[in-house]
C-alpha cells in the first residue's frame, strides 16, 4: 500500500487584517484523520481552502507527498464536500452521482452500492429539491464513494444528520482510513473512530487577537 503525506510548513493566514493563524506546522499521513477545532472565526474554512487550493495561504507551504500542491497530483487525489452539500437541486439523485463520476476518476463502489451505503437505496430517480436536509448531506457525501479520491477534505459533514446518519458517516470515514485513505475535516461533532490515529489541531489556541 502506497504511503501518502500531507504537510503545512509554517502556514499563516491573514483575513481583514487580521492573523487567524501563523506559523502552523502538520504531518498527516495514509490512515491518519486531522481533526481542525476551534471557535467561531478561527480560522479552520479558511485552513481548509488553503488545503483544496481555494486560496494561497499569507505565508508557507502545503506539499503532497513532498511536491508542492500546485505541481504534482494533488488535485485528482483530493476530493471536497464544504458546509454546503454542492449538489444540483435540479437534478436526480441519480444524475448527481452520474456527474460527479464523469468529473473523477471510478472508485471502490458502484452508484448502486454508494447508495445503498449512504441509505438512498430507490431513490435514484428522485429530485434532490425533495429530500431531506440529511438525505441531501449523505448524497453529497456519496460521491466520495464512487470516485477514487486519496485525501477527503470536509467541512462539517455531520450537518443536518441524526445520531444514525452520523455513525454511518463515521463508519465510511473508518472504512477510507482502513484502506489507506486519510481525510482533514472540521466538525463541531466530537467524532467516534474506532482504530483511526485522529490528530487535532485547535486553532483558537493559535488565533491571534
């Protein structure tokens, strides 16, 4: 199994002329989770769009197995849910999926499977506007079960789920990690991984006023 490393060398973000964080340092590697805590205003989105290439940070560096993001394989092995589910309303549930895989690369399970492991088993032909809050929060998580992403990046993927959506979120998180994945996720959820080497990082310790 290949290792994979992700790094931030002495990242520092400035918003409004303020610094949300400086000089902060990690080391994640395959089967690693890195959990980002913190208050309100932080600074852990804006860490997180420094990760998916949204923005440069104010200072340092984030590498991908010792190249920097930007001149390597970062992207196609990096795969984001945001806060937002980012699916189209006007389409499918199937359809959803059938652009999110024309887009990636074919992962681990099949359309069928991904929807039987996020629980939207017969719900192919229905439209997103009629689900529910959490229906439409493990549709958006799905598409990470059919494309082959290494690294899962996600904000606050228990949101709008129930106790039983939030353990089936966390078992697929398990099940990434066990097959050498690693994710980089904010959540105000206090997650339950059994087995998975979960490193925190809380940036109201390091925000400056």
């Amino acid at each position: 199994m290949t290792t994979h490393l992700l790094q931030g060398m002495a990242l520092s973000c400035i918003r409004d002329d303020r610094v949300l964080f400086s000089d902060l340092n990690f080391r994640l590697q395959s089967g690693q989770i890195l959990l980002l805590e913190g208050k309100n205003g932080s600074g852990k989105t804006s860490l997180l769009r420094i990760l998916c290439g949204f923005r440069e940070p104010d200072a340092g560096e984030v590498c991908w197995s010792n190249e920097a993001i930007n001149d390597g394989s970062y992207y196609a092995d990096m795969a984001y849910v945001g806060h937002l589910d980012g699916i189209k309303k006007e389409l499918t549930v199937l359809e959803n999926l059938k652009v999110a895989l024309a887009l990636g690369v074919a992962g681990q399970y099949s359309i069928s499977d991904a929807l039987k492991k996020v629980h939207l088993q017969g719900y192919d032909d229905v439209l997103v506007q009629v689900l529910s809050a959490g229906q439409k929060r493990r549709l958006s998580l799905a598409r990470l079960l059919i494309t082959h992403n290494i690294l899962w990046i996600l904000d606050e993927p228990f949101t709008s789920l129930d106790k039983q959506g939030i353990a089936l979120i966390e078992s697929l998180m398990m099940e990434h990690c066990a097959g050498g994945g690693m994710i980089v996720l904010t959540s105000h959820h206090d997650i339950t991984l059994h087995g998975v080497d979960v490193l925190r990082i809380n940036l109201s310790i390091l925000h400056s006023e």
